[in-house]
C-alpha cells in the first residue's frame, strides 16, 4: 500500500490553503489526497472519501508528488487546437457585439465581413465571457435627462440633513404616493424544478398609499381608495404636522400633485409649523429614498396570497405598513 512520505508543518499549511482556495477544482482534490495519504488513510479510503473510480489514479498522485512536489498537483497546459481569431480580430468581435449587444448573429455577420472567419455563436459567447461580458438584463435610467449639477447640489445638501437627522436637531422625511392592484410585481422565489409558483394577476381599482418615511425606517403612511390628488396630498401633510415635535424637512419630487397652486399655496403656512419642503431636481428617483421602501413592499414583503382578491390585498398591504420599522426594516447608508 503506498503511502507519501510524512509532510513537514509548512507544506500542510500550503496543502491546506490550495485545497480550500485554488480555483482548479482537480488541483484542489489533489492536494486533498496528499493531505489524507499523510494523516493515515489508504489509497482505497482515499478513492471513497473523493470519489475516485481507480486506486491506479491516485497512485499516479503520489508519484507525481514524491518526484516534482507542488508542480505535480497542477496539469501541463495542453496545446489544443489553434484558435480562430488572432487577438485583433478578438477585438473587433467585442466591438461588434457591443454594437449589436441584444442580437449576436448579427455580430457574426459583421465579424465575417470584416475577417472572413467564420465563428460560431458558442465561440462568440466564449470570447465576450472572456472578456467579462454576461447576458442580462438591461435597465432603465433618467440620468441622461437630469442636470448633473442640480443632482450632485442636491445630494450634498439632502447629506447634510441626514447628518441633522442622526444628530437629533430635525427628522428628515421622504415623501411620495404609490399605487398598488392585483396585477403583482412579479418577484424572484426559490422553486421547485418543474413547479413554477404561479401568481394570480387580475384588473381592479388601485389603492394608493401616500407615505413619509425617514431615515430610522420610521413611517406615517395614508391608504386610499381613490387617486391622490393635491389637495388629499395637502389634507395629509396637516395631518402630519400635528404629530411632530422638532423642525422637520420633507424631500419629495415634482410630481404635478406636487407642483399644483393648491399644494404650492400651503408652504408658507406649513414653514410657520416648522414644516419645510426641499424639491430634488427633475429625473432624479434615487434621491428619495420613499422609493426603495415601495419596491421593498412589492417585491419583498408582500405575501404571494395578496393578489388573490382585493380584500387580501388590503389586508396585506395594511399588516406591511403598520410593521414598516419593525418587523420589516430597510437599512439607509
């Protein structure tokens, strides 16, 4: 039975690092073996605990380790077939995939007009990997639209406040409106293979949800049967400012609700209650904050049974809100 020689300290700690930490998974299942092979196992205790089929290959191990050491746990690069493109024309496959991003096949096209190689799309793929392109979704943004400069003035002072917030001096909140039906924002869910968890979806009356949130996931928040408008937005600040006790800031954007004479007419008399709005520039969601809290609600926290009927999305939607800042909590940096 073959045993390697006994391992001094040092080389068990290299062993034990590239066993949990190399890439290469049969470098790791190597260093394994010697690890084993030096701690008392047998070569066929060995091919069990591994799941190799043949003592023989593990015995190979052994040579390989007794004769070159470290080297032996790693295979020779293999000299495989010549590739197709040069690293130019790698190149020039990357950039016309940029060009075509959502449609390879007319990226092979163009690659062939340009090299007259033809490539197979596996090979395009493998090429775009390399170069650390995935396949996924593409989002959506209203940065191109937004003045960078009203954007960055507007972040710094919203940090200012934040600071105020946490030193205690005000409370700063976030305010917006949402609307919520029985066609589900469909969410990511660990299923079973072959069961695709199915979510009812239907046309009903929206329930809106006007909220103020802060910074300590504290919220007041407002559920209608009906849209809001500048006066119901108004009605609820009022309504606000008889709860508060130190001066407080709202961020909220310019929605037309918003923006409406009704609702521009009350700043003055809400600033006399310590009430003071701070408008965030044109296309810039992610400066309110309120707009993490929505998505939380319609992709995380509500219940899949919600959107059976109305009644139970009601009910949902009501439990979430009233354990906003509790049993369900959001994390502001």
């Amino acid at each position: 039975m073959k045993f390697v020689k006994k391992l001094a300290e040092p080389v068990i700690i290299t062993l034990k690092e590239l066993m949990k930490n190399h890439h290469n998974h049969k470098a790791r299942i190597r260093a394994h073996s010697i690890l084993l092979s030096d701690s008392g196992y047998k070569m066929d205790q060995i091919a069990d605990i591994l799941f190799i089929n043949q003592t023989d290959t593990i015995s190979l191990w052994f040579n390989l380790w007794d004769s070159i050491g470290l080297i032996g746990l790693f295979d020779e690069k293999r000299s495989g077939r010549p590739e197709i493109l040069s690293s130019d024309e790698k190149v020039e496959a990357i950039k016309s995939a940029k060009e075509s991003p959502r449609n390879l096949r007319l990226s092979l096209a163009d690659l062939y007009d340009k090299t007259k190689k033809m490539v197979s799309l596996d090979t395009l793929k493998r090429i775009l990997k390399s170069a650390n392109f995935s396949w996924r979704r593409a989002r959506k943004s209203l940065k191109s639209k937004r003045n960078e400069v009203a954007f960055q003035k507007s972040k710094l002072e919203i940090e200012i406040l934040k600071a105020r917030h946490r030193a205690g001096e005000i409370d700063l909140r976030f305010f917006d409106e949402s609307g919520f039906d029985l066609t589900p924002s469909v969410p990511y869910a660990w299923q079973e293979q072959g069961n695709t968890i199915v979510l009812p979806s239907s046309r009903s009356s929206r329930i809106s949800v006007l909220g103020l949130m802060n910074i300590d996931s504290q919220l007041e928040s407002y559920v209608f049967n009906c849209s809001i408008t500048a006066d119901i937005a108004a009605a609820c600040i009022d309504e606000f400012a008889n709860t508060i006790t130190k001066p407080t800031y709202i961020i909220l954007d310019n929605a037309p609700i918003h923006t409406a004479l009704l609702f521009q007419d009350r700043m003055e008399e809400w600033e006399s209650k310590n009430i003071f709005m701070k408008f965030i520039p044109p296309y810039s969601p992610e400066l309110n904050l309120i707009e993490i809290l929505w998505n939380f609600i319609k992709y995380k926290w509500l219940s899949l049974d919600a959107y059976k009927t109305l009644v139970d999305l009601n009910k949902n939607l009501d439990e979430v809100l009233k354990n906003v800042g509790s049993k369900h909590m959001i994390t502001f940096a």
